[in-house]
C-alpha cells in the first residue's frame, strides 16, 4: 500500500532524475552549443554532440523513445479497460508528464539548438505539447478524483462528504445544532467580485481565517479538547475544499475536455514529423553505433 511519503520520495527522485540530466548534458555541451555554426565544426566536442554524433544522435533516440512511451502507456492504461485496474491513474499520469518533459529536453540537446525546416514545426509542436500539458496537470488537479486517480462524480463527491459528515457526529458527539452550524460555515464562499487578483486571495485568506474561528467558537462551546479540535478541523479543511471543488467541477471537467482539442493534435503532429524524420534519416543513410 503506497503511503503519502512513498509518493513524495517517488516524485523527489522524478523531479532530481530530470533535473540532474538536463544539468548534466546542458554542462556538458555549454560551450559547444554557445558556439558559432561556423566555430562548431572545429569545437572538441562537435563530433559527439553534433545532431548525427554518437553522443548527439543517442539523445534524440533516447528522447524519441522516452516521448512515445511516455504517450503510449499513459493512453493504454487510461483508455484500455483491461489495464484500468493496474497501478494508480495519477501515478501513470506522474510518469507520462516525467517521459514528456525530459523526452523533449534530450530531444532539444539533440538538434543542438539547431533547427529548421520540417523539424522546426516538430520542435515548436512538441513545445505546445508541453506547455499545454503543464496548463492540462493544473486543469486535473482542479478536478476531485478518487483514491485510484478516476475523476469523482458529483454523487460521490456527496457520498465523500456525507462520510466526513458522519465522522464528525460519531467520532466526535457533534449535536444536530453544532453540527448544522458548521456546514452553514463551511458553504459559506469568500467575495469574488475583486478584480485584482492579489486584492482576493488576501480576501480568501482573511475569509478562511474568519470561517476556521467561527468553527472554534462552535466546538470549544460544545466542550471539545484541543487534540480533538485540530482532528475535527482536518475533516472541517476536507469539507471546505470538496465545498470548492464542486464550485469548479463542472467549469473544470468542461476546460479539460476542451483542452485536449489544443493537446492531442499538436501531439500528433509531433510524433508524424518525428517519424518522417527518422525515415528520411535512415533512406540518407544515418546509422547509430549499431
């Protein structure tokens, strides 16, 4: 059973895997790839990290691969029903976005910083992808999703907190007065017709602050510890954020669809020219170290 800190030690390692790599190559090939076209050719390096060099060219397959792994696998298991049972959804998509981002950066080391033609238009779709797949991941996370990593209905984000409703009665004798109280508080929502956004997220601050005080009040009255106090404003914390999502689900469920109009294509775009690309080399006769 993977626990909270299995999974930020997972996402540490992804996260120095990638940042160590590009590090390392961007250290590396940091004169060369500053260099002249015309200074490159009598630079050191230029016959490894040139495009068709061995360290070059071993990036661009590497990179190719990582991208269509990457994109594979997270399509197999999210859209495949025999494999939607294998591992989390979240957690695939966690590795997807790791191949997606590092795959490109290898893929940029590769050209050298040098592109044009029909590679170009690859380049410039594979930075869309990306960056429309970091926007996507901030889009996904708005969305309340069960513990396997599906999106949660409306039902059963009711069911989630008619469960913390339940706790909070049971675990804690909450009488129906307490109890009806702190739900008018929590659903409670902060004033959203500021336009500056800094003006508003004081104003969400102060809100939050006013809210967990009411709650206090509520509790200390009803003669609740204060080791039980921070218990019970945990589950009153999970009550207020799936209170917000639903504010955003329906918005967000609509962005998210929309929003793969914008990523899938460029996508396909991407992965097409790639393999043309990789056709054409091989017709011209470009061969790796086997």
């Amino acid at each position: 059973m993977e626990t909270s800190r299995t999974h930020k030690i997972y996402l540490i390692l992804l996260i120095l895997i990638a940042l160590i790599t590009t590090i390392y190559f961007g250290n590396k090939g940091y004169s060369y790839y500053l260099s002249s076209i015309e200074d490159r050719f009598f630079h050191p390096d230029h016959q490894s990290l040139k495009s068709s060099g061995v360290v070059g060219h071993t990036l661009g397959i590497i990179g190719s691969l990582m991208i269509m792994i990457g994109v594979g696998m997270y399509m197999v298991r999210k859209r495949i029903r025999r494999f939607s049972r294998v591992g989390i959804l979240s957690r695939w998509l966690e590795f997807h976005i790791f191949l997606c981002v590092l795959g490109p950066i290898l893929v940029l080391y590769h050209t050298a910083f040098l592109f044009g033609g029909l590679v170009a238009v690859s380049f410039w779709s594979m930075v869309a992808v990306v960056a429309s797949g970091v926007i996507g991941r901030y889009i996904y996370l708005q969305i309340p999703h069960t513990i396997e990593g599906g999106e949660m209905s409306l039902n059963e984000i009711d069911q989630t907190k008619d469960e913390l409703n339940r706790r909070l009665v049971q675990d804690y004798h909450l009488d129906e007065t307490s109890m009806e109280d702190i739900l008018q508080a929590v659903k409670r929502r902060p004033n959203r017709s500021e336009n500056n956004l800094f003006k508003r997220m004081i104003d969400k601050f102060m809100f939050d602050i006013r809210i967990k005080s009411e709650i206090q009040v509520i509790l200390k009255h009803h003669k609740i510890s204060r080791t039980n106090i921070r218990q019970v404003f945990g589950l009153i914390d999970e009550e207020i954020k799936l209170n917000r999502k639903i504010d955003r689900l329906m918005m967000m469920q609509n962005l998210f669809k929309n929003w793969h109009i914008a990523h899938m294509p460029f996508a396909l775009l991407m992965l097409i020219i790639m393999i043309i690309h990789v056709i054409v080399t091989i017709i011209f006769g470009a061969r790796w170290i086997f």
